[in-house]
C-alpha cells in the first residue's frame, strides 16, 4: 500500500454556542482536511485547525507546510514502513505542527487499514470506551453556571472552566459554579495562560480557601514560563497540568525532569500527532505522571484519532475531547461515538471513516 497522492480540502461547522477562552472566540469549526490516496485504492484522512493563537498555525501555514514540504518526501512511501514515513514527516519542515499531526493521523488511519485492525488495537487496546470532561466557555458567572447547570443535566460529571481573564471574577465564576452544580460533580479550570506566576498563587490559594475543590489547574501561565509553571506548582495544593507548554517531547521531558507541573496534556495538534504522542507517553510511565489528551476546538476526524490513543495507553487517565458535541452538527460518517460525555469506538479498520460531507478540495 503506497502513497499516491496528498489532497487538502476545507471543511466548516457551526458550534452549537461561541466558545469562549481567555485567547479567543470562535463561532465555528474551519479546519483543513487531509485526504491520502494509496495505490491499492485505500484512503487515510486527518485534520488540523488552524489555531494561530496557540500553535502559531494558521490556514495558510498549514496548505503550505503540506504542500510545499511534507507532501513530495511522502508520496511513492509504503504504508507499512510507518517509522520511515514519520521520520521523513518530523524533518520535512520544522515546527508546523498541526500540519504534520493531519498527516500523521490520515497515516494511521491507513495503517490500521492495511493490518485491518481498529488503530487504539494496534497502540495497546487498553479500553475501548472512555468519559470526557465538557467545556464551560468564559462568561459572565450566572451565564457560565447556567451553561454548567445544563452539561450537569445531561450526564456530565466533570466540568472544564475556562477561566484567566480576570482574576477576581474568576473567584466569582467558580463560586457561582459550585453553588449551582453542588459537590458531585469535578471542576478543573483552564486559564489558557492567563496569569501570571504571582497571580496565578494568590487566585488558586482563594479557591482553594474558598473550599471550591478544584479538581486541577490546566496552565495557568504562560507557556514559555516553565520557572513560573514550577512556582505555581510548588505554592499551591491543586494539582497544576502543563498544556501550551508542551509541544514536543523534549518539553514534556524538560517539564517532568523539573517538576514543573503534577501532570501533562497531550494533544496531537501540538505533539504534530500521533507518534511523538507516544513518546510523552513513554516518558510519562516513567516518570509516573499522569496524562490527559486533549484537543483544540476540531471536527470529529483528528478528534477520533485522539481517542484511540486515549484509549489504547493507561497513563491517559483523564479525557478533554468533547470538540464534536460543541459542534451544531456532524459531516462526517464513520469514526468514533460520541454520546455527550459517552465515547465508544468501534472495530473498523483504522479509524473506521466513510465519508466526510461538505469538504472542498483543492486543485
């Protein structure tokens, strides 16, 4: 099974509700598509949004990373010398890592077709059912515990609350959150680099004193400040997470061997997917740090391709993939479930995609 050509297309879906984070506001889901055709007739397909803010991807980066660099070192490639394929992948262009990780993912998919076997199968099949978190957008507080009132009616025990804008309010926000979800339900926080150091002690030190019980804290500084990052986990008691961070594996590596946070996220936009995933993921059984796999705001293509390595690897003990049910509706048929906080998968080959409707491809 060789690569026969790389295509990119485009695909828009509306959210349900603006989603709000202490970086931006996004009212849809616009991602670039990647189709790989193979000689035998076979298709892989992976995804990447352009999150500029975060990755520094933009739609453009992402077209031209693929076809300017990535896509003449991998075309004539067999599928099954996988390890070739991503070595040639790392170093066609530096950084550019959502462009690689929709590669990587439409490789995967491809090598689970070729052995036809479901590819958390192949990465360690550890479960075939995992629980996600949802994502409660920055708001005002009654807006916000209303939303949260809402995910909790509809069998969610665990609320991620996007805070960093305001310190001050984000006590408020929390409170008024508590008070109308109770004590039943797991509150973690994410201020997507919205303090700093000082200001990230002294507002977690409040919830803390406010007996809000916070499950844990998702980067709380800025991602370039692993010092600041240590600090904060050292002067606090809620566990603190890594996200923006960690890019490579050389971060993540750099972050345990500091101390510098209690636990990991790994998302395959940053890591430039699934293969140097599995990496953090080693050195995390190592280092006995617990990891969550996460996603940015995505369709259900790269989103099912977390899932399956959230499903394969024990060390991923906690689940932020709920990018799909933000989503007013869903293109594509195939891939993984998505029942609300409820995520199965199936015994297709690869990542077990049909079709995705509505997607243009370019010339």
């Amino acid at each position: 099974m060789k690569i026969k050509d790389i295509k990119l297309g485009h695909i828009s879906v509306p959210l349900k509700k603006p989603f709000k984070t202490a970086l931006r506001t996004v009212n849809s889901v616009d991602d670039i598509i990647v189709r790989i055709e193979t000689d035998t007739g076979y298709i892989g397909y992976g995804e990447a949004p352009p999150t500029g803010v975060i990755t520094g991807d933009t739609t453009g980066a992402i077209i031209g990373a693929i076809e300017d660099h990535i896509k003449k070192h991998l075309i004539g490639m067999d599928i099954e010398n996988i390890e070739e394929i991503m070595l040639k992948l790392d170093n066609s262009i530096v950084k550019n890592t959502s462009a690689k990780a929709a590669v990587d993912i439409a490789i995967y998919d491809l090598y689970g077709q070729l052995y036809k076997a479901p590819v958390y199968k192949l990465l360690g099949g550890y479960s075939k059912e995992i629980v996600t978190d949802i994502t409660i957008s920055v708001n005002d507080p009654e807006e916000m515990a209303q939303d949260s009132v809402e995910a909790v009616n509809q069998g969610y025990k665990t609320l991620k609350i996007k805070v960093g804008k305001n310190s001050t309010l984000d006590l408020k926000r929390m409170k008024a959150i508590r008070d109308a979800v109770g004590y039943d339900v797991d509150l973690r926080i994410d201020a997507n680099q919205g303090w700093n150091a000082k200001e990230a002690i002294y507002t977690l030190r409040k919830m803390e004193d406010a007996g809000l019980n916070i499950e844990l804290v998702e980067q709380p500084v800025p991602a370039h400040d692993f010092e600041g990052l240590k600090l904060v986990t050292d002067n606090v008691n809620i566990p603190v997470m890594a996200d923006e961070s960690v890019f490579s594996p050389k971060d993540a590596m750099t972050i345990m061997q500091m101390h510098a946070a209690d636990l990991v996220n790994i998302k395959l936009m940053k890591t430039g997917g699934i293969h140097n995933a599995l990496k953090i993921c080693s050195m995390a059984e190592v280092y006995g740090i617990e990891c969550m796999l996460g996603c940015m705001l995505e369709a259900k293509v790269s989103v099912t391709a977390a899932v399956h390595l959230a499903a394969a690897k024990s060390i991923i003990t906690k689940i932020d993939l709920d990018g799909p049910v933000l989503c007013k509706e869903d293109p594509i048929d195939g891939g993984a479930i998505f029942e609300n906080y409820r995520i199965t998968l199936t015994d297709d080959p690869g990542f077990g995609f049909r079709e995705i409707h509505g997607v243009t491809y370019r010339h």
